[in-house]
C-alpha cells in the first residue's frame, strides 16, 4: 500500500538524526548560561561550612557546567558539519551520495544493537542527572525542609520513568541477543527516484520463529517544529513521513539467501535523500514481526537519491 500523503509520525517516533532541536547560534546562546552558572556553583559557592555538602553543591555545579558545554559544543559542530557538508558536495556535485554518508555499496546494517547502546546511554545520563536529588530527598537528613514529601514524590515518579527506560534498553539488548546482527543487502548502488529500489534482507537468526513482516519504505524529512500554548513555547525535532510503501510478507520467504524486496520510487526530486543536511531527509526500511517473547524489529538507512542533474546543489 502506497502512501503519498505527508505527514506527521506518532510521537513515540519521534527523536530522529536531528538530536538537540536548538542549533547552532541558539545552542551556543542557550548552553552559555548553564555552564557559566555549573562553573559558579562548583568552584564559588562549593565551600564547607554551608548549609548544603560542599560535594552536592559540586555535583549540581558539574551537571550544570557538562549540559551548557555539550550544547555549545553542539552549536559549534553544526557550524563544522555545515562547512564540510559544502566542501564535500563541491567535490561530488556529480555524485552527491559520495559526500552526503559513508555508504557501504554492499549494504548496511540495522539499527538494533546501535538503538540499545544509545537507550543505556540516555538511561545512564538521566540516573546520573537525578543522583543529587534522590541524595537530598532520601539521604542526607540536614536537607530534610519543610515540603520535602512533595520532592519525595516528584523524585520518585522520576526515578520509575527512568527504571522503566532501563527497561526499555534492557529489551532492545534483549532483541539483538535473540536476533543477531540484521543486514540489508543492496542490489545496486545508490537508488534513484524514479527507478526501484531491490534489496535482499539476511535471515536474522531464530527466523523460524516469525510468522508475518511488516515490511515499510519510507522517506522521512525531519523539522524542528515550535508549538506553543498560551504563553510557553516547547521546540521539538518532528518526522514527517513524505512517501511510504508498506506491505505485509510471509515470513517464511527468509528462507535460504533471504527475503528479496522491490519497490518502484516516486519521481519528485524533492524527496531525495540529503542526510548530511540538518535537519535532514532520508530513507529508511522498517522491518517487523510479532514474535513469542521478544519481536523482532530492525531499520535500515536506504541510499535513494534523485538524479544529481535534477536537484540544484548548494554552492
């Protein structure tokens, strides 16, 4: 079933290459407060004889400092990536595939093993960030104030989302442990809009246990969207699905060499990939299954592009 309508995914989809949605200038203006006031904390204020351990009083300094640097750091790299974004497609205006990703022409593997390391990684972070909180709010009986119930509380509810996103990464280990490394083979490279895109996917190991794929290409272009409701604004980094090809396969066609895919591409050079840009356009294939246990899921980058000489490239 082809899908040529765009629009928004499902907010559990959401997260996408983007990362941070302030960039740049923005993440540069936004990051300069946090480390400033982190620097402050940790070596002005951090002295004994406070009311608060001089170490807590560290810890929230050093928080602080390491989340304004990451997003200053991050606003420099875009100025980095978007220089040497120009520099490499004036070196392959022909073939623009060559400077937009390191592609393997052979193929490309999923995602699974790469979403688990980074679903511990946020989890460890987000420990990390409510470690003074839970030490004033359960250990240390000087900081027992008045409303400390309601802190309790809100800590509390903090620290079951974060066991649960432990959870979460714990099930993602868990599914490259049963299924192994999945691999996309490419039949030809890159893909052009137009033309067909024919792939052949690996048997992931325990296949037999899979009854049905649900099998997705799609093109995603991701925006940083602003909503705001009444006086506050929240930007996030939205995925809007511009063309989607989904279908249903038995199972059973992994057998043997693997399960061979085509897929005829629309024509509109507006939906090429150009990952290197920020935020980007890309394809991806999603494969999924219901399984006894643990289901099995895995997603693919794709390299479909539109014909260089039908896209106008940045000087």
């Amino acid at each position: 079933m082809i899908d040529a309508t765009p629009r928004e995914l499902p907010q559990q989809r959401q997260g996408g290459r983007t990362g941070f949605p302030l960039l740049g200038w923005k993440g540069i203006l936004f990051g300069l407060p946090f480390a400033g006031m982190g620097a402050f904390l940790a070596l002005v204020t951090a002295r004994p004889g406070r009311d608060a351990p001089a170490g807590l009083v560290k810890a929230f300094g050093a928080m602080f400092f390491v989340a304004g640097a990451a997003l200053i750091l991050g606003g420099v790299r875009y100025y980095w990536r978007e220089w040497r974004r120009a520099e490499r497609l004036a070196r392959h205006r022909s073939e623009p595939w060559r400077a937009d990703y390191a592609w393997d022409p052979r193929g490309i593997a999923g995602d699974v093993g790469r979403s688990a390391g980074s679903a511990f990684l946020s989890s460890t972070v987000a420990a990390t960030f409510l470690a003074p909180f839970n030490y004033i709010a359960f250990v240390d009986p000087r900081l027992q104030v008045s409303g400390i119930w309601a802190m309790r509380s809100i800590v509390a509810v903090l620290d079951l989302a974060v066991a649960a996103s432990f959870g979460r990464s714990a099930y993602l280990l868990a599914r490259r442990l049963e299924y192994g490394r999945t691999f996309l083979h490419f039949g030809r490279f890159p893909f052009l809009l137009g033309e067909t895109v024919d792939v052949r996917l690996a048997p992931p190991r325990h296949a037999r246990g899979l009854q049905e794929l649900e099998v997705t290409l799609r093109c995603i272009e991701e925006r940083i969207q602003e909503t705001r409701y009444d006086r506050e604004s929240t930007t996030y980094v939205a995925r809007r699905q511009m063309w989607a090809d989904i279908r249903t396969v038995q199972a059973a066609q992994l057998a043997g060499a693997g399960l061979m895919l085509s897929f005829d591409l629309p024509r509109e050079p507006g939906l090429g990939s150009d990952l290197s840009a920020t935020p980007p356009r890309y394809w991806e294939l999603s494969v999924k299954a219901a399984a006894p246990g643990v289901d099995f899921a895995s997603t693919f980058l794709v390299p479909v592009y539109a014909h260089p000489g039908s896209v106008q490239l940045p000087a």
